[in-house]
C-alpha cells in the first residue's frame, strides 16, 4: 500500500505522486483510492487502491533495477525488421503498456537501432519518443535527478552524446 508523498510508476502514463487516499463514491460503491498526479503530464488519475496491483502500479525501481535496464540498452543484438511495422507496433505497445521498465528498455533499444537502418513509421517515432519519456523520467526518480540528465544518460548508453530526434 502506497502513502501519501509515495512516487509510484502508473503503465503508459510514467511516474507519479500519491497526493492523497480518499474515500469516493464511484458507481454507487464507496471505495478508497489513490489520488495520483503523474508528474510530466500534469494529469491527476483516481485509483481505487483494491485494484493498484491489477492495473499495474508498482514502485519506482531501485537501483538494481536501474542497472538492468542500462545492460538492456547497451546490448547490441540485430533487431529483425522482417515483421511489418505494424504487427512491430502492436508487439511494443504490449511491451509499454506492462509498465516494466525492462520491457520499455527493449522498446527504446530496439527503436533506436532500428532507426538507424532505416526510416521508422510516424507511429514508431512516437513510440520510441514515449518509451525514451516513461523510462527517462522513472530512471531520473529513482537516481534523484533531472529527467534531462537520465536522458543524457541513455544516450551515452547508446554511444550518442547530442539530443535524441526520432
């Protein structure tokens, strides 16, 4: 159970604050949530605290975590563009909307390969800017710094030093 102050990562939608458990009234049934405001968007969200775990809310990941998520961006496989780009889109949308940083590490990592052998689709290129967003944002929490330097640190990650353009 998360306290009011807690950071919590909510899937697709990127870090967040507990700003307060309340009671509601939500289709006839009294329920206690959370009262989320996801921090880069400038978005509150309810979450009935019954259901935290079955939509995905976790903690921000710790620095273990963190450590798997740079081995996963370092690592330099072939990325197959044998599949067309949509079925590739539908493959990594599932893979961001688990939430698991891992899993967005592999969507960025690949994207970001695979551009560099040839042109993304425009869905692509927002993918590979949402996954860059969700996982710079959760790595700038959990290291207690700006989301522009854990930016800089994928990057660097990726032997890139200049400003990420999908």
């Amino acid at each position: 159970m998360f306290q009011v102050g807690d950071k919590a990562v909510y899937p697709a939608h990127g870090v967040g604050e507990i700003l307060s458990i309340e009671k509601r009234d939500i289709m006839g049934r009294a329920m206690e949530v959370y009262v989320m405001r996801i921090l880069e968007r400038d978005m509150t969200i309810l979450i009935p605290v019954s259901k935290s775990s079955d939509v995905g809310l976790r903690e921000v990941m710790g620095h273990e975590e963190v450590d798997a998520v740079f081995l996963v961006l370092r690592q330099r496989r072939r990325v197959s563009d044998n599949q067309t780009w949509n079925r590739r889109f539908r493959e990594y949308s599932e893979k961001i909307r688990t939430g698991s940083a891992v899993e967005i590490a592999h969507v960025l990592r690949d994207l970001y390969l695979l551009r560099s052998g040839k042109s993304l689709s425009y869905g692509e290129k927002r993918m590979l800017n949402t996954a860059m967003e969700l996982l710079s944002q959760e790595i700038a929490v959990a290291q207690g710094q700006k989301a522009s330097q854990a930016q800089e640190q994928i990057l660097l990650a990726f032997g890139d030093v200049g400003p990420a353009e999908a």
